[in-house]
C-alpha cells in the first residue's frame, strides 16, 4: 500500500500539472463567442406583444428632449414632432430603419485576437459601470475609486481568460476636472488592456481630443476607422421616454469618429420603468428601438449595440436589486427580443447587491450570468467584480469572477451528443475487458480537457488536502493573485515614443 503511494501522488501531480498548462484554442472546453439561447424565458407571442406595445409606445408618446440636432436628424427621416415637443416614431419608420441597422458587429481589440462577433447567439462576458468606490477586502471599507485603481483593473482584466472586454467599470474620482478624467479614462484602459474597451464621455466637446488620443493610439485615423477598438457607451435616454440631450449630441459626434455605439437604455423597475418584468422589458425595448432610428437616420448600419439595460428595485425600500432572480429575468428577457429583432444587444448580469465577495455575491453573481449566457446575450456586462448595487468594485472579485464565469459558460457550451460521447464502446470495454470504472483510461484522460472547466482558485480538495495546505482562503487566493498580476509589466503598454507623445499632447495623471 504505502509503495503504491508515490505512483498515486506522481500521478497526481502531473495531472494537476497538465490542469494548469495553457490551453490551445483549439481544445478549450469555454471560449468567447460560444452558442447560447438554450434558455428562453419568453414565448414567441410574449415577444410579439412586446414588440407591438414598443411600437405603440413609440408611436403614441414618443421621447422628449431631443437636442435640435436630433430632431432635425429625426424629423428628416420620418419622426413626427408634436406640439408638445415630443418626437413620434410611425412603425414605418421603425421597420425602414432596423432594416438598414448592422445585424453583426465586430468589436474590435488591439490584439485581434480579442476581436468579438456580435451576431446570433454568440456570448461574451466583460466588465462595466460606473462605480465610485474601490472594496478594500482587508478593512471590508470602502474608499473612492481612482485613475490607478482602473488602470490595474484593465491589467487584471486582460490576464483573466474569461473576461472577454473591458467597459469602465469605475469612476476616477482622483480627477475632478471631466474632461480630463474622460481622457485619462481611455488612457488608463487601453493602456492596461489590448481587449476591446468601452467608455462614455461627459460633453460632445471632448470627443474631438478623445478621438486624437485613439488617433494617436491607432497610428493614424484611417488605422483607427479601420480597426476601432474602443466603443462609447452612451446613456442616451432619461428613462421614462426622454432622451439624454447631451448625451445624444456625445452619440452623433462619436458616429461622426467612426466609433461603435452602445445604446443604453437604463430604467428601474418600479422607479423609472414599470415595476411589473414585462413592463420594463417594453420600456427598455422602445427607447432603443429609438436609439436604433436615430443612429441609422445619422449613418445607415453604423454598428450600434441595443443596450436594453433594465434594473431591478427592491420595492420595500426603494434600493436597487440588481443581484436578484427578476434581475436575471430582466436581462434574459432583453437577450430575446435582441434575436427577435436580429439586433446585437447586451443587458447587465452578474453584479451583486453584496457589499463584499461572499456567499451572496456568488449566489446572485451566479444566477444572473448562467441565465444571461443561456439566454444567448451577446455581451453580458457588469459580469465580474461589481458590488453594492452598482456603487462599489472590487479587484479581487473580479479575479474570482473569472472562475465563476468559466463556470457559467460552462453550461451555455451544453451536452454534445454524439458516438463519442455517447460512449458505448467505453462502457462495453470496461464492462467486458477493464477493470471496471474509468479512471484513467485512454477516453477519459484524452478528453479531460476538452470537456470539463476547472477552476483556478476555486478549492476542491478533501478536507484532509486542505488542512495540509494552510486551509487557503478564497480571498486570500484572489488578492495574491491580483499582486502577481500587477507586479508584472503590462503587455498593452504604449511604447516609450508613443507614451511620451500621449504626454506632452495630454495632461495624463498616471505615474510613468
């Protein structure tokens, strides 16, 4: 018995060897892009009536407060403008120009191999919003977030396989001055990661330097139309049913650049969308079919996300409940009607309402990303490191994210079927020629990798293992890993011409 030991542990140790090795695409059991829609919330009629009550929405109450640009803009391609200062959409108007809309988006990275496809059902988890403070999971405190802490966000993200983009998570609250925070925004993520990334911009004024610094960062402006790698995510309603009149003014400039629109649709149910899973789906779906008029009335088939991004309220309390089971709903339900309508689309999933990485961040992170990733939502944001209803991120649980989605697209790749894994000559040979269980057999071993996603950090020891190894804590895990992360030089880093140029060009808050 003890002779045989040594083999075991040998064995063991290799096998584990062999778990934490790169994976070749070409074997990876989970990749960005992979099929989901298994899980459909809505039925084909559920989707019809929502729809037709968009169109009812848009044709009988239309939006208020659209800049004089965007009436002229709308007017001119068939929106009606009342006497009470609202614009009317006809239905016609709204076929003609999802019609015209770009029904498969490439999201662009500096690394192509990054590069996303919007189309169908293809998933794609990343990070997004605009939180104000940092989670310090040492002191369990929470302190404003700063241009550092979303630059070493941007690092962690791009060594964490799972988290497919980057949208600005968090707010860089060291920077007062907003157009220098929009500025060193895009600085400090592109910087930090060769992934796509998204931000959003205070004024349509600073979109001009915004574009000189991807200009720069690019090569050129031909290089950077070609390939745009940043998209700008634009707030452009007020929910109930009003546009964002700077925001817009924002959306028409970044068009004019050549960048990708996210077309955010945010409401709360029960405060700025009706409370009712149905209602704010209807809401959400009219503002961006707006969205979706006023980007093709600007540049027919521009490539425009329809960000339909409703949140759940806790209606005993007012509080936002964006961790909760109509939250998943919520979002499901939007990844439908973007297949209904043929549309690109991403929804929120995977934020906590916990104000730490603890069991009720991993249920309600959980919940909402598994159902996001089967309903076949193409970017599934805020999938990693966000707490407190949106007000507050953490780095280490992003890292932890990581293992949690890998685990979540697990579960959108589904079951194969086939003569392979069907597997009746395994079971005959073990049965009638082996020694009875499967445990090392060629099959097995060939397919370890292919079908199953093991976790980094994530502990599946016996307890016996764990003891011996220090009884290592979640956390603990995480955060050396964030200080291996961050120690390390950043592969998306400028070059030394190109960061100097950025420099004397740009007042950059980063330190060298």
């Amino acid at each position: 018995m003890n002779a045989q030991s040594p083999r075991r542990s040998g064995g063991r140790s290799a096998r584990r060897a062999a778990r934490a090795a790169p994976l070749s695409q070409d074997i990876r059991p989970i990749r960005a892009g992979m099929e989901g829609g298994q899980y459909k919330p809505l039925t084909d009629r559920d989707m019809q009536r929502i729809h037709e009550t968009a169109l009812d929405a848009l044709e009988q109450i239309g939006l208020a407060d659209a800049p004089q640009s965007g009436i002229d803009i709308l007017t001119a391609a068939g929106a009606i403008l009342g006497d009470d200062g609202r614009l009317r959409f006809p239905r016609a108007l709204v076929d003609d120009m999802l019609a015209k809309a770009c029904k498969d988006i490439t999201l662009y990275s500096r690394d192509a191999k990054h590069d996303l496809q919007l189309s169908g059902n293809r998933v794609h988890f990343g990070t997004a919003g605009a939180a104000v403070h940092m989670v310090d999971i040492d002191t369990e405190d929470y302190r404003d977030s700063t241009i550092q802490d979303l630059h070493d966000a941007a690092r962690i993200a791009d060594q964490l396989d799972n988290i497919h983009f980057l949208q600005r998570p968090m707010v860089a609250r060291d920077i007062t001055d907003n157009k220098e925070m929009d500025l060193n925004t895009i600085y400090a993520c592109c910087s930090g990661t060769t992934k796509h990334v998204g931000v959003s911009f205070t004024e349509p004024g600073f979109v001009p330097d915004a574009l000189e610094m991807l200009h720069m960062i690019a090569g050129d402006e031909d290089a950077w139309r070609a390939r745009p790698f940043v998209s700008n995510t634009n707030c452009f309603v007020v929910p109930p049913m009003k546009f964002a009149t700077e925001s817009c003014e924002v959306m028409e400039a970044c068009i004019r650049g050549g960048m990708p629109i996210l077309l955010l649709s945010a409401g709360m149910a029960g405060a700025t969308a009706p409370s009712t899973i149905a209602g704010a789906i209807v809401q959400a779906t009219a503002e961006c079919l707006a969205g979706i008029v006023y980007v093709n009335a600007i540049a027919p088939g521009h490539p425009a996300i329809c960000g339909t991004w409703p949140f759940g309220l806790d209606l005993r309390t007012g509080a936002m409940s964006v961790g909760s089971g109509e939250q998943a709903l919520l979002s499901a339900g939007c990844a439908q009607m973007h297949k209904f309508y043929g549309l690109p689309g991403g929804a929120a999933a995977g934020a906590s309402d916990s104000k730490l990485p603890d069991m009720q961040a991993g249920w309600e992170q959980m919940c909402s990303n598994v159902m996001a990733g089967l309903s076949g939502l193409n970017m599934v944001y805020e999938a990693a490191g966000m707490h407190a209803s949106l007000l507050g991120f953490c780095h280490e649980s992003l890292i932890l994210g990581d293992d949690l989605i890998g685990q979540a697209m697990r579960t959108v790749r589904g079951i194969e079927v086939d003569e392979e894994t069907l597997a009746l000559e395994q079971i005959r040979d073990v049965c009638l020629n082996g020694p009875g269980h499967y445990l090392g057999t060629d099959a097995t071993l060939s397919r370890m990798q292919k079908d199953h996603v093991y976790p980094t950090l994530g502990d599946r020891t016996s307890p016996k293992e764990w003891a011996e190894l220090g009884k290592p804590n979640l956390l603990e895990k995480a955060k050396s890993r964030k200080e291996q992360i961050l120690v390390q030089r950043s592969v998306a880093r400028f070059s030394p011409d190109l960061d100097q140029a950025l420099r004397t060009r740009f007042k950059i808050h980063l330190p060298h």
